[in-house]
C-alpha cells in the first residue's frame, strides 16, 4: 500500500503542477477512492500529505481543494534560491570540475535545441530544473535542492505561467549562458546581479497578476 500512496501522490502532485487541477479545485475523497480503487482510508493520508507540501488545502467539515498559489511562498523559494546560488556560482567560478562544465554545456545545447521545436515548454522547463540543479550537485549541496523542492509547489505553479510565453524561454537560455560565461571566466564580481534578475527578475512583475489573478491566494482582511 505504501508503494501505491507513493505513486498517487506523485500522479495528483504531476496533475496539480500541469494545472490538469486548477487552483481551487475540489478534491472529493470518493471520486479519488473511486479513481485508485483504494479505500478513503489511504486518500485520507494522502492528502495530508499533499496540504503538508503546500499542493492542498483541507477544510474540516468542507474538504479538500487544490491550494491556490500563494505569493508569499513564492517570495520566500525566490530569496532562498537566489541566496545560495550566488555563493554556489561563485563557488564554481573559483574552481569546477571539467566534467561539471561539460554537463552544463550539454545542457545549454539540449535547451537550444528544445527551443527550436513547436511543444517546447514542457522539456524546457525539465532542463531549467536540471541546469540549477547542477549548481546544486557540483557544490556537494544536493541535500538543499530535495529540501527546496519539497516545498515547491507554489512556486513550481508561479514559474511554470511565467514561462508560457514562448520569448521568457529564450530569455531563460541566455542568462543560462551568460551564467556559464562567467563561471568560465571567473567574473564573480558580476555573478550578483545577474542571479538576482535571473532569479527574481519576475517576482514583482504584474503579468501575473493581470492574468492568472483568479490562481492567487487572496490575502484575509
């Protein structure tokens, strides 16, 4: 039953970060028992587990729904993230490994080729994940990118909208570059910056707000 609970949640976490399930969608415990042919038992556990990493949200006596995104959230992924990969780039500028700054590269001419094809934005993002997390793996602090992503779910939702618009993409590909241009030459001086607007640089922008406004949390008076 464990093994079972596992892949449901990760089917309904793949279901919720594609906005298959929307924002303020209502999660029936039956209609799930009925899906999975299990028990309400284990869908009980499983969507604690689910409002635990953010994805959902349990009302008593009201049930469950998909959590909308909350902004504060975002915020706070937003500061981590950018915080440890200034040190972790600057890290890497002072010394990576040959084979590190293949894998980088190999990334880069992945994200190009991604680019060129109609259906780009699933793999794109795939590869962004993977061209951070490289950051992560080469600087010995993997432990830091599985914490982050259990708590992700908002901010995976806010990015994925941001980068629906076919030109973000290409602008995610250059600073990609321009990052890996500087770890090869060393220019830690401008590595800042560039993580700071690479990273942050939609955080305060109203093309969320002006069109996804119906997926934010709005904030109790």
């Amino acid at each position: 039953m464990a093994a079972i609970k596992r892949e449901i949640i990760q089917l309904l976490k793949e279901e919720i970060l594609s906005l298959q399930l929307k924002p303020g969608t209502i999660i029936s415990e039956t209609t799930l028992s009925e899906r999975f042919k299990i028990s309400r038992t284990p869908i009980r556990d499983i969507l604690k587990q689910l409002s635990a990493e953010g994805y959902v949200d349990i009302y008593p006596q009201k049930g469950s729904v998909v959590s909308y995104i909350d902004l504060e959230s975002v915020e706070q992924i937003i500061y981590l993230r950018s915080t440890l990969e200034k040190e972790m780039i600057k890290e890497l500028s002072a010394y990576i490994p040959l084979k590190g700054l293949h894998q980088l590269h190999d990334l880069l001419t992945s994200q190009e080729d991604c680019l060129k094809k109609e259906d780009a934005f699933g793999n794109f993002m795939a590869l962004d994940d993977a061209f951070h997390k490289t950051f992560f793996t080469l600087t010995g602090r993997l432990f830091l990118w599985d914490i982050i992503q259990q708590f992700n779910a908002h901010y995976l939702r806010y990015r994925k909208l941001h980068m629906l618009k076919k030109e973000k993409l290409s602008e995610i590909l250059k600073e990609h570059q321009l990052i890996v241009s500087h770890i090869v030459e060393g220019k830690t001086e401008e590595i800042d910056a560039l993580i700071h607007h690479h990273i942050r640089a939609d955080v305060n922008s109203l093309y969320f707000q002006e069109h996804f406004a119906d997926y934010i949390k709005k904030e109790k008076n």
